[in-house]
C-alpha cells in the first residue's frame, strides 16, 4: 500500500451506528486509513463501548462540564489539533458548533444528516417528511459550515417512503441507508477524490454540479 495514512476522527454523541458501520467497512477495506479517536460530548454514549470493542481510544468531553458553547469548542478545538486528524467525522454529533470552531476545521468537517438536504435541516426530519407526503426521503452527507445543515452536500441516498410507515420504521430505513452512504464517501475522501473549494465540491478535482446520488431501492 503506497497510500499516507489518513487519520479520522469520529464524534459521537450517543448510539453510533453509523461509527460501527465506518468501523466495519475500515476493517473489511484495504486501506491505511484509520479511526485514532473517538470522542463524545455525552460519558453515556453507547458509541464509546463500540469503539472500545474495537480497540479505538476515546475521549470524553461532557458539554456539562462547560459553562459557555465558547470553551466546550475550545477544549473540542484543542483536542482535534493534538491528534491532527485529516478528517473529522461527526456521527450524530448532537452539538452545535461554533462559526470559530467550524472555519477553524473547514473543509476537513463532515456530516451525516437524515434528509435529503436542502430539505429538512435540523431535528424531526422523518415526522416532518411524512407529515408533508413526501414519497422521497434519504440521507445527506454534507461539509459542516457555520449554517446549520447548510454545507455543500458530498452525497445523498434516497428511498421511497412507502404509505403505511410511521416515522420510526421510516428512521430505521434511512439509518440503513447511512450505513451505506457514509462509509462510501469516507473511502472517496480518504482515496482523497473529494474536497471542498470555495464552497463547492470538487470530485476527482472537478466541481461536482450536484450531489451523487446512491439509489438503494
Ligand atoms: C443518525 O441518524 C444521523 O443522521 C443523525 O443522528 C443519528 C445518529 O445515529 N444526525 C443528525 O440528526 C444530525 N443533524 P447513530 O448515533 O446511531 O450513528
């Protein structure tokens, strides 16, 4: 293997399945890429008992333990920057992060997010998709810029929401479907065919007009 290694960092905030299913494709690759970290802003995280069994250091920076946003990024900040990582995974990360610390990681920053973003950014997507009678659902893994939800999107995958469901069995299937689509686009990032210029995605160093699409159904 010529490839340098490429170190990634996951946070998580609570069960991490999509951590075990990057954890899972790491070990089934032929890759030099590897996980150095995990880290949770919650001690209770079920994901942290996924990477131990794994064999992954972790950390634990409680949120509690910070009277302002400000010096939780700040000790997150300092943190990443000892481990140097080349990309930051956030798989359900729970917290909102600053515009300071964003720049600070801009562009090395992804994030998965159960929509088919620009639609539904923040919580109750699944309710929200099926309250409106959407027929299409997914996943979007997206940079994190400073707008919550905001950044170019890198890839979706999408589904179609079938008439009967209710928002947990519509969850558990776009769950299914990020642990497709994140693995996937870690291996295009850490083969180093994915960045981010000027706010857009550049594929195999052309800008990519849209986000790929993985159709799973
Ligand atoms: C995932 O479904 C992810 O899309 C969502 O949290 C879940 C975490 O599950 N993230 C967001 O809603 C971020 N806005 P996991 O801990 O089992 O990976």
């Amino acid at each position: 293997m010529n490839q340098p290694a490429v170190d990634i960092v996951v946070l998580i905030s609570g069960n991490g399945s999509n951590l075990q299913a990057i954890i899972d494709h790491l070990d089934q690759s032929d890759t030099s890429a590897r996980i150095v970290r995990v880290i949770s802003n919650r001690p209770n995280a079920y994901g942290l008992q996924r990477a131990q069994a794994a064999g992954i250091a972790t950390d634990v920076i409680d949120h509690q333990a910070y009277a302002e946003r400000a010096a939780f990024d700040q000790a997150l900040a300092d943190r990443l920057e000892a481990l140097n990582p080349t990309i930051i995974v956030l798989a359900g990360f729970m917290r909102i992060l600053s515009a300071a610390f964003v720049e600070r990681f801009r562009g090395q920053l992804i994030n998965i997010h159960p929509s088919l973003l620009p639609a539904y950014r923040g919580r109750d997507t699944h309710a929200r998709v099926l309250a409106a009678g959407d027929q299409q659902h997914g996943c979007s893994v997206h940079y994190v810029t400073p707008d919550l939800d905001a950044g170019p999107v890198i890839a979706q995958a999408m589904l179609t929401v079938q008439p009967s469901e209710d928002a947990e069995q519509l969850a558990n299937r776009v769950q299914a479907l990020e642990h497709q689509l994140y693995p996937a686009v870690i291996s295009w990032m850490t083969a180093g065919r994915v960045a981010l210029h000027d706010d857009q995605v550049l594929f195999d160093r052309v800008v990519q007009p849209s986000p790929r699409r993985l159709s799973m159904d």
